[in-house]
C-alpha cells in the first residue's frame, strides 16, 4: 500500500516539474526578441560615421570610401552700432546643432565650427570655410548653417566686396555637395548668387531650426519628412526634408499672410512660390541622394 502511495506520490511530482518546465519555455518563446540586425549595421568600414549597411542599402555610398563631414554655423544677429537686445540664446542657436551632429550623426567635434556673434566677423566666416576646403574632397559632405540679419547676408554678398564674396568663398571647397541652410530677410535673393558654385549645392532659403529637427533632433518632423514625403525607408535624405519643408502647411506658408489655419492649407505657400522660389535649390538634382547622417528617428523602421 505504502509503496502505490509513493508511486502516485511521484506521478504527480514529476506531472508538476514536466508543467512548470513546459510553462517556462512557452513564456521564454513568448518573449519578444531583439531585432534581427546585419553585421553591418554594427560596422564602419571606413570610419566616416556612417555604417556599412547604410552607405550600402539607403545612401549609396562606397563603405571603404570615407564620406566626412563638415559643418559651420554662422549666427550673427548682434550690431556693435546698435542695442545688443536682439543677440539671440546660444542655447537656441549652436548647442542644438553641435549635439545633433556630435551624438546621433557621429560627426567628430573637430570637423564641427560655431561661430555666434562676435566670433561670427566676415574674416572668421571665411576663415572656416577655407579650414574646411583644405581638409575636403569629392567624398565629402559640407553643411553650412547662417542664422543673420539680412544687412550682414548682404555684406557677405555685395558686389562691392569683389571676389572676396561668400559665394566665391564656397568656391574653393571641393565636396559631394555643399547643403546650406540661411535664415535672413530678404534671403531668397541670395539664391542667385549661391545656387551654383564649383562643386554641387542644395540651398534652404528661410530655414533654419527646423532642418535640424527634421534630420531627427524632432523625430516627429524626421518621420513626417521620411513617411509623408518621402520613401518611408526610416532615413531622412535631404530631399525629403525639402518636400517636408516646401509642402507642409506648417512649414510652407509664411505666418501671417493668412487669417486662419484653414486658409493656410487652402492656399499653400506663400509669395515665395509665386515669385518662382521654393525653399530648396538644388541644380544639380542630388538632394535625394544626399544624407547628413545615418539616424534613424526609429529603430522599428532598421533593418
């Protein structure tokens, strides 16, 4: 009798330990896995900043051949003759972009050049931009951000300054493409003067934060610019970012011209497209091609 005892006494251990056993490992295979990544999602080649898999599968890039970065940005809103009130936070200004650039596009703090106000003289503007040409070749990407008013744009441009021009400046770079972003009055009539050079440009007139945020500081405006206007690859080309920025009612129309929201959307954008200007140039039809980094705004979108 002690011994059926003991017989069904083991019975139900063993039923017990096999239920528990089998339990454990459904809720193991029930577990959400990481997601399955390439090897060269994890490699840089060429140590440029961007990895394999992307210069590969979305950019086109040759992963053995470095792609390096430059950036400047230029804010220069203070007038020695008149009122400082109007110097902008540093904090609104360069800090954004050098984190962006620095944290989630990987470009090395050496290729990246703030100059904000005082610093920010035409000598100093130039001077970076000829650091920038001695260490860039056909490879290589240049973004160049200015934040101005627009009597300091148009010194950076005036006919009286000769060949010493802005526009002769970038002239000396040799790049993939130059992408310059300018926030001034009056800047699309810069546009004459910029859209072209020795290498290929994309020229943003009125933009200026924004671009960053659509690079993917905001991955709100990075996932609008990818899905709405673009492939919905997960990347944000500077193409993209042109599309967002020229078709979206929040970024098309300039505030102000119209009443209300509606009219905004109704209307679309503003004098700008009525006297021919979009708020991107690109001549040489590359900006689908171009991206700043390989950040994406959401890793579901990766490989």
């Amino acid at each position: 009798m002690k011994e059926k005892i003991f017989q069904v006494f083991l019975v139900l251990v063993l039923l017990v330990v096999t239920g528990f056993t089998g339990c454990t490992t459904a809720q193991e295979e029930a577990l959400p896995s990481e997601p399955s990544m390439p090897p060269e999602f994890f490699l840089d080649s060429d140590g440029d900043g961007f990895n394999d898999w992307f210069e590969t599968n979305i950019a086109g890039y040759d992963p053995n051949v470095p792609n390096n970065r430059y950036v400047i940005s230029y804010v220069r809103f203070a007038d020695p003759a008149k009122s400082l009130d109007a110097v902008l936070n540093v904090e609104d200004t360069l800090i954004p972009t050098y984190q962006f650039f620095t944290e989630k596009g990987k470009v090395p703090p050496e290729n990246i050049i703030g100059l904000y106000e005082e610093e920010a003289s035409d000598e100093s503007f130039r001077d970076a931009i000829y650091q920038v040409a001695e260490k860039s070749n056909e490879n290589d990407i240049v973004f160049i951000s200015i934040q101005c008013h627009g009597h300091f744009l148009g010194n950076l441009l005036g006919s009286a300054r000769g060949d010493n021009t802005l526009d002769e400046w970038l002239d000396k770079i040799n790049a993939k493409v130059v992408v310059i972003t300018i926030m001034a009055c009056g800047c699309e009539h810069a546009l004459p003067r910029l859209k072209d050079g020795s290498c290929p440009r994309i020229v943003f007139i009125y933009s200026a934060r924004e671009f960053i945020g659509g690079l993917g500081e905001d991955p709100d405006y990075a996932i609008a610019a990818d899905t709405k206007y673009g492939n919905g690859d997960g990347y944000v080309s500077v193409g993209e970012i042109g599309n967002w920025i020229d078709n979206d009612p929040m970024w098309g129309p300039d505030w102000g011209i119209y009443e209300t929201m509606e009219e905004r959307y109704e209307k679309g954008r503003s004098h700008l497209e009525a006297n021919g200007y979009s708020k991107m140039s690109d001549t040489s039809n590359v900006a689908d091609q171009i991206y700043l980094t390989d950040y994406t705004p959401t890793l579901a979108k990766a490989p």
